[in-house]
C-alpha cells in the first residue's frame, strides 16, 4: 500500500507579522493642538501693535476693541514689547481668521487670549518648572563679575552675592585672594531648557581673611514675611544703608578733607564726597530708603538727587545724565534714582555720593551706620536647625592649593 504524504502550507511558512497602526504624536502647544490650526509665530517689531497684528489678520477693528475691553484685567494688550515672541493661531477654513493670540512675556509666563468663540477667554499661565540646585565655588583674581564670567557661572549669581553682602562687604574693594562659595538655584522648563536664575539658598564670603555666611530665610511672624539673610550667628545681614550707590564700579576717589589738586596750585580743595566710577548710563541707586528733596541741575554738580531719609541721615547724588526720580517721591532702597553721567563740574563719568549726619558732611566708610535687627531669640532655635544642612554642604567645599 502506497501511502502519500504531503506538509501543510501553513504550517511551513512563517506567519506575516501583524502591522500596529503607529499613532502620529499629537502636536500640542498652549493647551491647544496646532494641526488644528495653522500656525502663525513671529515676534513684535518695532510699531507693532496688538490692534495693528489682529487686523493684519483677519479681525476688524470693532472686533478687537471688544477683545481689548474683555481682557483688560488679565492683560493690558497696549504693553506688548518689542522683541517679545506671539503665536496667532488661524482657522483653517477660507476666513483664515485669527482665533487665539498667545503672547510670551519670558520663558516662564504667558498669556493666551481665545476669541474663537462669542465669549472671549483671557488666562495668565506658566510652563511647568524644574527648580535645580547649583553650587560654585572660586577665587577672586580681579572682580566679582569677570571670576564668575571665567568659571561660566550665571551672572546673575554674581549680582544676587552683591546684594546679599552690600551691607557687609565693599565690593569695590576686593582683594585678590578674597573667596566664596555658593549654593543657588536654576530654572528649567522640561527639565532641559534653561529659564534663569533662581535664588542664592546659602553662600559663603571671605574678604581680607574674615569669612561671613548667609543664608536665606523667612520667618512668618517677622517683616510681613519677607525672605532675608541672615549670617551664622541669626544677625540680619541687613543694614540701614548700603556701601554703594551701584552694584559694580570702583571708587576713583575717597572722602577726603586734605586733599590737593595740581589744578588749583596744589592748594587743599576738600573733598566731602566719594566718587564712584563707572560707565555713562550705569544706574544710581538709593542707598536707603527715603524721600527725595532735591532733583533738579545746579552749577558744579550737575543733574543731581539728594534724599532725606530721617531726622539724622541725607544722601546726594552728583553729575547724572539723566535723573529718575522727581521732588517729593518716596524711594525704596536700591531703587534706580538716575544715572551715571558727566554732568557740572568733572573729568570723568561718576557720581560723587556725599553723606550727612546731623547737618554735617561726613565720610560713610568712618561712621557706625544702624544695622537691622537680629533674629528673634524665640525663633533662632528653628533658623538654626534650618541652616544646618546647608551650612554643612559649603564647609564641605574646598578649594584647591595652590602651587
């Protein structure tokens, strides 16, 4: 008997993989996905306006007075800067009509206006943020700002130290050798993209061999809440008055009652100011808190400010370009007054900074100025737990011997 035998085809052959239907990402921006749109992105040019962007896209004036009045509360749509990022989103129908304007303020913030519907919707948001911690550590070799620009250190972080230390330390007066370390914060949207400086958590500073900590801290029951630095012994790094009218500069010539010029016959012409250097246009701050009861040009000193900032203590700020402030005005400490010009009687871009106690001309650097208050004692117990891990974390940092 003859038997016949034959395989099975199906069996033989390998199966087809079976093909998964691969989703296409959705593209979603602002809330909104952008293929349901077309997608207009541009930034504001110099006489643009918001009125003039809609029009130019499809929405007639009597419409976007509406969409202005709508919004007025969450958006003033006349403060629109130059330079700043907007995306119109356009139906994609023959109108091909503006329906939402997002419009980027930094990074961070932005503000989305949808007129697509009868009732217009204004929202402020702000993308997701990632808060990541830094630390630096360097030697001063010239100043503050050029040893941060040499490490590749945030600029910033360089301008946050100085406002911590601008009551303790003369920053126009640092000496190479001087140190410091820093534990500080960055900005990330995505976890990727950089979105500034953040904070100064903790940093540690050592001028002429003294070293001082702060530390960043806010105590509910003391200034309304406000955060401030405090050193390792709960002190109020504080003061009454800063060291300086600007953040950087030098000091091209110090308060000085015998001094000579070579001008005048070598006679003494005393010199009851100091006179802080620094390119025309860098800003003049207050160097407390106070009014303002002069601003105006007179003679020798030019565009000038003077302050009064209680019974005891005026300051004056000589040769501006340009003042900031007008009689009368209350200012806060380190508020913008003016700045740095060459006005009245100079050879060079300053502003001569002049101090009185009581009536008199005196020299801030040879005075006891009033400090802030410490910490209260019934609170120092919570600050110091608090410091603890982030005073260890800067003793922790060393620097490397040099050779």
């Amino acid at each position: 008997m003859l038997t016949l035998m034959s395989c099975a085809d199906d069996e033989s052959k390998e199966k087809e993989p079976v093909k998964k239907e691969v989703k296409k990402p959705v593209n979603k921006r602002f809330g909104y996905v952008l293929d349901d749109y077309e997608v207009v992105s541009d930034t504001v040019q110099s006489g643009d306006s918001f009125g003039q962007i809609l029009f130019e896209n499809g929405i007639d004036y009597g419409t976007i007075q509406q969409i202005t009045d709508s919004v007025k509360n969450t958006f003033d749509t006349r403060k629109i800067v130059v330079g700043k990022p907007y995306t119109l989103l356009k139906s994609k129908d023959s109108t091909n009509q503006a329906q939402v304007f997002i419009y980027e303020q930094n990074r961070i913030d932005y503000v989305v206006l949808d007129f697509k519907d009868e009732v217009v919707k204004a929202a402020a948001k702000k993308r997701p943020v990632t808060i990541k911690e830094r630390v630096a550590h360097g030697v001063i070799n010239d100043n503050l700002s050029s040893t941060f620009d040499d490490l590749g250190v945030n600029i910033l972080v360089a301008y946050g130290m100085a406002d911590i230390y601008a009551w303790t330390i003369d920053f126009f007066r640092l000496q190479p050798g001087d140190k410091f370390k820093v534990v500080y914060t960055e900005k990330y949207i995505n976890d990727t993209i950089p979105a500034g400086f953040g904070e100064i958590k903790a940093s540690w500073f050592e001028h002429k061999g003294k070293p001082v900590y702060a530390f960043a801290y806010q105590a509910d029951s003391i200034n309304g809440g406000r955060r401030d630095y405090y050193d390792q012994d709960a002190d109020n790094l504080r003061r009454a008055f800063l060291k300086s009218p600007l953040k950087f500069g030098r000091i091209s010539s110090r308060y000085n009652l015998k001094r000579r010029i070579a001008y005048y016959g070598n006679r003494i012409r005393p010199h009851k100011g100091t006179d802080f250097a620094a390119p025309v246009g860098t800003p003049i701050m207050a160097t407390s808190d106070g009014t303002v009861i002069a601003s105006e040009y007179r003679g020798g000193n030019g565009n000038y400010v003077k302050l009064r900032h209680n019974g005891t203590y005026d300051t004056q700020y000589l040769h501006m370009s340009k003042r900031a402030v007008s009689r009368g005005d209350y200012v806060r400490q380190g508020e913008v007054i003016g700045y740095i010009g060459m006005t009245g009687n100079t050879s060079g871009p300053h502003v001569c900074y002049r101090f009185w106690k009581n009536g008199k001309q005196v020299d801030p650097f040879s005075i006891d100025l009033p400090t802030s208050e410490p910490l209260a004692e019934e609170l120092q117990p919570a600050y110091f737990e608090y410091i603890a891990p982030l005073r260890a974390e800067l003793d922790a940092i060393t620097f490397q011997k040099s050779t």
